[in-house]
C-alpha cells in the first residue's frame, strides 16, 4: 500500500502524517498505545483520521475527507463528504464510521 506502484488507504494517510514528522501506525482501527486517540464528531478536524470497516481516511475538515479507494473500477485517491447535501457523499462510508482519532 504506499509504493510506486500505488498507495493504498492507511497508506495515505500515514504519509501524510510521516512527511510531517508524526509516525502513525497503518491501520483501519484505533489501537492500544497509538499515538491516535479517539474523538467524538462534533471534534473532528483537518488531519483527524476517519476509520471504517477495514478502512480510513483523513479530514479536510468542513466534512469532507480524503482517502485511498478502489471503487468505481480503479485505485485513486479521492475526495469526499460527509455531508448529505454534497454530490460527493458516499453513504456507504459516512453510515459505517467506525470511529474518528486524532493525535491533538
């Protein structure tokens, strides 16, 4: 997940933080002892991580998020919403959230 060859969902978002100088670990869930701990919705933030079933994404804030995907036929990266007003909400992601973190 985090090649030439492409990159995958925690992937991305723990390059994002390692070219910032933060290490965090790659993983679709909050674990003991990582440096991401969990936050409630009404605290989330640009940089704050978004974990799903067996995925995750990181906050742009003001509800959009961006993340690795496969969807729609190709691996990319994308930009979505949480918001249901936006054409670029998903509902499958934004009703499975598993959990939210941040290292703040």
């Amino acid at each position: 997940g985090k090649s030439p060859l492409g990159i995958d969902c925690s992937g991305l978002t723990s390059m994002a933080y390692l070219l910032n100088g933060i290490a965090i670990w790659r993983h679709s869930t909050i674990r003991e002892g990582s440096p991401v701990h969990p936050i409630d919705r009404e605290h989330l933030g640009p940089g704050d991580l978004l974990y799903f079933p067996g995925h995750t994404a990181m906050s742009l804030g003001d509800g959009d998020y961006v993340h690795a995907t496969a969807r729609a036929g190709g691996g990319r990266v994308v930009v979505n919403s949480l918001d249901p007003s936006s054409p670029r909400y998903r509902a499958d992601l934004a009703e499975g959230i598993t959990a939210m973190g941040s290292i703040v």
